[in-house]
C-alpha cells in the first residue's frame, strides 16, 4: 500500500490547514464547518466527543477518514477537518468498507442514525459486521426520522405517533444490541449521548479495536421526540446502569461482572428491558479481520507468481486464454 496518503474523495469541509507534523492533533486542526444541527440535539455532544478521541488518539491527520450516509447524523464529515465524504442513503458502510481494504494505512470512522444503520442500511450493515472490517461505525439513535420530520425509525417504541403512524407504530422496534451480535460485530458498546465521558471511553475502545467496532449512542431529537430517552438519564429521573467487566482478580464478586469475551452474556444483556445497561456488550480480539485475510491471499498470490508485476501477471492469464 503507498505510504502517502492523497484525497480519496472530495472533502465535504472547508479547507483547513492542517496539523504539522508531530505536532498533537487538536479540536481547533480538527474543527471545520460550523454544526448546523437543531439547538438542544444530542449530536453535538457526539461530536464533542468524537474530537477528544481523535485528540487522544494523536493519529496523523491526513490518515483519518469520517464518512457517512444520510441523515441530521450523517451531517458529521461537514465539520470534521479530516478526508471524508458523505455517501447515498444506507450505503456508507461499503464505501467506508472499501477504503479501508484498499488503504490498511487510514482510519477509517463511519457515522450514521438509526434509519442509515438499521432500515435502508441494514443490509449494509450485517455483511461489514459478519466480514470484520477494519473501521469504527458510531450509530447515533434518536428513534425517529428527525431529517424528515419525524416519521416512525426502526427503533422507534411501539405507540410512537409520527407523520406515518399518526395513530401510534405497531411495527415491533429493532434490538440494536441484538442486531449487532446477531450480524457478528466484533466490538460492540452502547452509550448515552448526556454521558459525555463514557461516550468517549466506548468510542476510544471501538476505535482502538482491530476489527469492526460499532458503538449505539442515544441521541435524543429535541425537535420531533423530546424525552425519549428520559429513562436512562439520571438528572431526568432515569437509571443509568453500567456494565460492570471482570477484572478477573479472583474475587467473589467478580463471579458477577460481565465477560465482554462471552458472546451468551452479551446476548442476555441486549434482551434486557429498556432502557437496558450501557457498557462493552462484547468484544471478540481472536477473529482475525477482512484486511487480513485477504491480506493473506494477496501474499500467497504473489508466492504464486514469484511477485510478478500485475502486467506481467496479466500477460501470463491472457496468454493461457489463447
């Protein structure tokens, strides 16, 4: 893979200059466009957070890449100074799948909402999990279509009266934590948009993880369905129950903490009532990733060919066609 890394995709964002090299990558290098979302949104906490974790994760700059799809989510590689684009509705993932088999030498971080992820991108999203790409996907859930005005979303409540189910949703909502065990997501955490800290602790983690890590984080859409996720915000009267990992210290208590590397305990925890715990539901470092696999083929490709050149190998296929 080349080294240097040149625009993939036109940038979304002004102009900026970036970081020098070696210098600590900073909000004021990674903050382009001014956010256009509704005042109050959750979003704005996300990309708060998502700033401190490029910050502590000191990447070099030009190697970061935030993409999406469509939606009030979507909006985010507007105002991230880095490469980035933003893709047709439900269908970032294998665009951010494809740049991140083609260039093992970028970051690759995907955004979207609940509707890109799990409705229209739903499809999308099972093969990038069960294939294990390289890549971070944070899935912000507001549980409705705000971009459109509030419509009923695949997470939206049963009863939820929208533009669409004016008389309450009868459909049954998607599990998100369930989906994304179920699609085989290598890491898979949950946070809350008001709990900025732990918002930034789940995304660090995701994006530290060798494979594909996915984080749900709920944002809540002041505009069209305020209060929706009251019941897990503490200062709202809400319980906001963390899962608490082993430490595997030898102690009785920790008989009771969760294993993120048991994939029946993860599950057992995404079937709990809403609003459900918030955490590490699993993460999976044993299953090697789509990179490296076909990184493995494309070595024992060239063994074959004694590292021909591709000319050299087209001639040879064309010359066995005659």
């Amino acid at each position: 893979m080349s080294s240097v890394a040149t625009p993939l995709l036109a940038s979304t964002a002004p102009v900026v200059p970036a970081t020098p090299a070696g210098a600590p990558l900073t909000k004021k290098a990674l903050t382009a466009d001014h956010p256009t979302w509704c005042p109050g949104c959750g979003d704005f906490a996300v990309l708060a957070s998502f700033y401190r974790v490029l910050e502590k994760l000191n990447y070099p700059q030009e190697k970061i890449v935030t993409f999406a799809g469509i939606g009030c989510s979507s909006r985010f590689p507007y105002f991230v100074n880095t490469h980035g684009g933003h893709f047709i509705h439900g269908r970032a993932l294998p665009f951010a799948a494809g740049i991140s088999l083609g260039r093992d030498d970028l970051h690759v971080f995907v955004f979207g909402g609940d509707g890109d992820g799990f409705s229209i991108g739903g499809n999308h999203l099972v093969h990038t999990a069960r294939k294990n790409v390289r890549l971070t996907y944070v899935i912000m859930d507001n549980s409705v279509y705000g971009l459109t005005k509030k419509q009923t979303s695949p997470t939206s409540p049963i009863g939820f009266k929208t533009k669409t189910d004016p008389t309450g949703a009868i459909d049954q909502p998607i599990n998100p934590m369930r989906a994304l065990l179920n699609s085989g997501a290598t890491f898979v955490a949950r946070s809350h948009a008001t709990q900025v800290n732990h918002m930034i602790d789940m995304m660090l983690r995701a994006s530290k993880h060798d494979g594909f890590g996915v984080v749900e984080i709920l944002s809540e859409c002041v505009e069209f369905y305020e209060g929706a996720f009251d019941a897990a915000n503490p200062r709202k009267g809400g319980a906001w129950t963390l899962i608490e990992e082993k430490k595997h210290d030898g102690t009785p208590e920790d008989e009771k903490r969760h294993d993120v590397t048991d994939e029946l305990a993860a599950m057992k925890l995404a079937l709990q009532p809403w609003p459900g715990a918030f955490g590490v539901f699993y993460e999976n470092k044993q299953r090697k990733t789509k990179n490296a696999l076909e990184g493995e083929l494309i070595a024992k490709s060239k063994e074959r060919t004694k590292n021909a050149n591709d000319l050299a190998v087209l001639q040879s296929t064309f010359a066995r066609m005659r």
